[in-house]
C-alpha cells in the first residue's frame, strides 16, 4: 500500500489544478470577508443605500469565482488531458491541500461547483466531487489574536461594568446617546433572563468577536453560561434621529431569536476567519435550526446549499414515502410537489403558461433571482435553486411523474432508476394563507383569522417598505409559518413600488360605462388600481371585517403612492426583526402600528 500511494498521486497536472481551484476560493473568501469588513464601516456613517447595493453585489461573488476557474482551466488544458484518473487525483491532492485550512468545508463546496460546471452528471459521486465531505472542521481554532468568541467573567466587576467592555470592545467609531443608560437597562433585563443563578463565580458570558450586519442595525450575539445552564441573547444596536447609538433591546427568548436568523431575511454581513466555529456557537443557541440554513444567513449560501442537498439524500435514503403534488390551488407557472416526510417544496417552472399569464420561463427566473439578491425583510421566502437534480424513479407516483411529463417536458428526463429535473428551486413548506383561513373559519377561529390578516397586511407593507410590490396578492400566493408569521412564496408577477403606476378608478361617464365588462378607461402595463384588491380578497364577511379594521389603506391609491414617493427620495424604511413592544423605547399607542416587527 505505501509504494502504491506515491505512485497514486504522480500527476503533476492533477496537482496543478487542485492548487488552481484552491487559488480561485481562495481569492473569493478574501474578498467575501474584504466586503463583510466594510459592512461596519457603512453602519458608523448610515451609508444606507451603499451598504444595500454591496450585500447584493456580494451575493454574486461566488458565481464569479467559480466561472473565473472554470475558464482558467478549460484555457489551460484539453480534454484529452483530463482523464478519470487525473479527476480522482485532483481530488485527492485536494484534500492535502486543506491541511490546516481555516475554511476546508466552504473550499470543498468550491471545488465541486468548478467540477460540477466542467464534468458530466455522471460523475457526480464520491470518487470525482465531495460528495460526503474529507475535512473535519471540529477543531479548527482561528489565527492569534482573532478568537471567534471572547469570554467575560462578570462575577469579578460586576455585570455592568462587563456589558460596557463588551460594547466597548468592539470599537465602533460614532458615539452612543446614552451608553450608561442603555448599559443599566440591558442589565436589568439580563438579570430577569441569568436569574438567580447570575452572581455565581463560575458565571460567564461569551460573545462573538465579530457584529453583525443587516439593513440598518448591528447585532452583538452572545451567551451566558453558568454550569449547565446556557441564555442565549442579541443586542440591537441601532442609530437614533440625531444619528447617535442605541442599544434597542435585549432578544433572549428562543423563538425571536430564531426569526432574526430566519430563512425569510437578507443574509449578515459578518466577517468570519473560521465559519464553521461560528455556525458551531449559533446552533448552541439554535439547536433547532440546521447548519444549511445558518450558513445560508451568514451569506454562505453556496455551503447551505451543499449542506441542504447532503441533507435531503440522507433523507431519501431513510424515508419510504412518495413525492405528491403540494396541496393548495394549482399554480399557472409552477408545479409544485412534496415529499410529505420532508419540510420543504420543489417548484419547476412550466413549459407553457395558460391566460391570463404573460411571461417567460426567462422571465420567472428573473424574478426570483431578484428576490434572492433583495432585502426580503422576513417577509419572502428564500428559495434554493439547484440544477440536474437526480430524484429515484420509484418514489414518484405514475400521477405525478405524468404531470411532470406534461406540463415541463423540456427539463424532466427518465435516466434508468432516476428522473432528472434540469432545474428546480426548493422553499420551505408552510401552509398556503388560504387554506389557513379556511380551516380557522371551520373552527370559528376568529383569533386565528385576525392574526393571519394583521400579518398578511403587515407582510405586504413591509415588502412595500423596501420597493417590492407582490403583483398577485391573492392569499394562495402567501404562506403561514410554524410561528405563525404571513410570508409571500410566488415571485413571477413581483414588480419594483416605482415601476408601478397606482391609480384612482375614474369615475364612470355614464351608464353604459359603469356597466360595462371591460373597463372603458385606459390601462397601462403598470398601472395599478387598489380599490379592485377588494373584490378579490375580501369576499369573506370575516376576513373584510379584520382587513378593514387593520388594513384599510391598502385599499386607497394614497397609500401606495406615498410609499413609492418615499422610496423615490431615498427614504430607507426602519424594519424591525423584533416586536416593537419589546424596545426599550416602546411607547404603547391606541393606533394600530403599519407594521409589526418584520
């Protein structure tokens, strides 16, 4: 075995392209942390609009990369060159390569994307790609003197003083309001959370080393540990009107923690020398939430990909159920199935659209790329776009398969015991809005069915917030998640607030005119008429009744016009990713909030 391992890895060119793939992550995940450093500096000077356009540009960073390698290969060498035993010999030099590297786990990812664009499907297994992965990233500590956590003992100066070095400690160059007195009522509200066990001498709290980023706030992420006993917490830390810091709030309780870092929001700007050490700190506070969709918010969304997919195998492999059209209304555009043991959907774009839809497969994917690379403000559903994705003949029914065969012929294939969906994308599954209201109704749930509209209508005006309009706004199009939040899945007919037109209905000129079938005014492609949302959405007596208590204005053109107008002159709505009622400058109001916390 030992003179044959020399022997084995003897082609310098397999060596040569491991190393080129290797260079090319290389040189992503630097500038992946060169933007996610820059994020700090936009939030000191409320660089808004600049910090937005760069989270969306480095969205794009990883596809860049891949692309740049595939073709430094492909001019490189040729393919007679690149023999099966070359492939398996990349692969293994690859491995040596990652000895002692920082992020192993997102260059195996790299690597099979480069391969995945060069090699046919066919070797898309264990001996060519990492299939499973090589590298352990248990123990992998950062370079001195970057730790991902730093560890503070309050119990030696007291919780206050600890909290001020921790906000200290990070540095931020633009000065706070009030630090002692946001200092005093984070303290009190961590006294509540620690409880009586917080004086201990073996009380710690660990935080993570770098901030996070999103939108217009920064999020100190931490825990307290006191023996067995761990209290996990996020600080807010937001600019006020005059532009000075705030601590907002303390975030403690699980279940609001885990919106923060929902599937439904814009990914963190943070910058992260060993990233599998903080999706390790962040699944000790999550335990729920599972590595693909941590490393997706983290903005490592190809490794969440990769994860997700590793996932989803191991799950067919220990299931026996069969995929069947996902329940709800049939959509024009998609065909949505399931797998009724897993929690998530896979949606393939039709061949053909019936009236009264105008658009293009080009264009739906358009679409939903749009989505991916805006804010979504809890408030649209991430998607995960894959392509050629092998699913085992026998776990589709005849039904479904012929469906398939029938309305998306040019991207299913039967491959022997597989079927080949050349491209899919997978959401989370959560239950259609209007199957919710149906069966609250049967329940005389009328509770029920005034949450599902508060945050239906909260849902909408929070997409309006950052220049989303959801086109098709009918309930079917939203979904209600286990927390019970409202959020919008279907992305062909999304449309930018200032490409839209929103209008008043002219006043009939006669009495042929207010008869008439077809409205006798013209219509523009963008134009907009709020004041029909009610015919389609409030034919339920219930349903009006809350809708008009909560959300009236969405109904008025005034409404929509003056957001648009606001996004015009440059105003960057504040969205919340919390209750409002739980800032520490909440001030209960009689009036109904436009929005609830995103």
């Amino acid at each position: 075995m030992q003179a044959a391992f020399p022997k084995l890895l003897s082609s310098q060119i397999a060596f040569d392209i491991a190393r080129t793939m290797l260079d090319g992550f290389d040189k992503h995940y630097r500038l992946f942390r060169q933007a996610s450093r820059t994020a700090k500096w936009h939030f000191e000077r409320s660089d808004w609009k600049i910090a937005q356009i760069e989270a969306r540009e480095r969205i794009a960073f990883y596809d860049k990369r891949v692309q740049e390698c595939v073709q430094s290969l492909e001019d490189e060498y040729d393919k007679d060159e690149l023999t099966d035993d070359v492939w398996r010999e990349v692969k293994l030099h690859y491995i040596g390569l990652l000895t002692d590297h920082k992020q192993p786990e997102l260059a195996e990812t790299f690597f099979n994307s480069v391969c995945c664009s060069i090699l046919h499907r066919t070797y898309f297994h264990n001996d060519f790609i990492f299939v499973r992965s090589a590298v352990s990233t248990e123990y992998l500590e950062p370079d001195e003197p970057a730790p991902t956590y730093r560890v503070y003992y309050p119990a030696k100066d007291g919780l206050r003083y600890t909290l001020t070095r921790i906000i200290n400690n990070f540095q931020l160059k633009c000065p706070f309001a009030d630090l002692d007195r946001d200092v005093r009522l984070v303290e009190e509200r961590l006294k509540k959370v620690f409880g009586p066990e917080q004086p201990e001498a073996n009380h710690q709290i660990q935080v993570l080393a770098s901030l996070f980023y999103r939108n217009k706030g920064a999020y100190i992420v931490a825990k307290g540990i006191n023996g067995n006993c761990e209290h996990p917490f996020i600080i807010p830390i937001l600019h006020n009107r005059k532009g000075d810091l705030v601590l907002d709030t303390v975030l403690s309780d699980p279940a609001m923690i885990a919106v923060l870092f929902s599937f439904t929001r814009a990914y963190f700007m943070v910058d992260m020398e060993v990233p599998s050490a903080y999706v390790h700190f962040l699944r000790s506070m999550m335990p729920r939430k599972p590595r693909s969709e941590i490393y997706t918010i983290l903005g490592l969304q190809k490794q969440g990909k990769a994860l997700f997919y590793r996932d989803f195998l191991h799950h067919l492999r220990h299931s026996s159920d069969h995929f069947e059209s996902a329940p709800g209304i049939r959509g024009l555009v998609m065909v949505v199935f399931a797998l009724p043991s897993f929690p998530y959907v896979f949606k393939a774009i039709k061949d053909h659209f019936p009236a009264p839809k105008e658009t293009t497969r080009a264009i739906v994917k358009e679409k939903y790329l749009l989505v991916k690379n805006h804010d979504r403000v809890g408030r649209m559903a991430d998607t995960l776009e894959y392509s050629n994705v092998a699913f085992p003949r026998n776990r589709f029914s005849d039904e479904l398969l012929a469906e398939l065969k029938q309305v998306a012929p040019s991207i299913v294939e039967e491959e022997g015991e597989q079927i080949i969906i050349k491209h899919v994308y997978i959401e989370r599954r959560m239950v259609p809005l209007n199957i919710w209201l149906t069966n609250a109704e049967k329940r005389g749930d009328e509770e029920a069915i005034e949450h599902a509209i508060i945050e239906y209508g909260n849902a909408i005006k929070e997409m309006v917030g950052v220049n989303i309009f959801p086109g098709d706004m009918l309930y079917k199009n939203f979904g209600v998640t286990r927390n019970r939040r409202v959020v919008f899945y279907d992305y062909d007919e999304i449309e930018y607030i200032t490409d839209c037109n929103f209008r008043a209905i002219p006043v009939a000129r006669n009495e042929e005119d207010e008869m008439s079938a077809e409205p006798w005014y013209p219509v523009g492609r963008h134009d907009v008429f709020p004041e029909q949302f009610d015919t389609f959405l409030l034919g339920n007596p219930t349903v009006r009744k809350y809708f008009m208590k909560h959300h009236a204005d969405l109904l008025t053109p005034q409404f929509w016009q003056m957001r648009k107008q606001r996004i015009i002159e440059g105003h960057v709505e504040d969205v919340f990713p919390y209750p409002q009622e739980c800032r520490f400058s909440y001030q209960p109001t009689t009036s109904t909030p436009a929005a609830e916390a995103a």
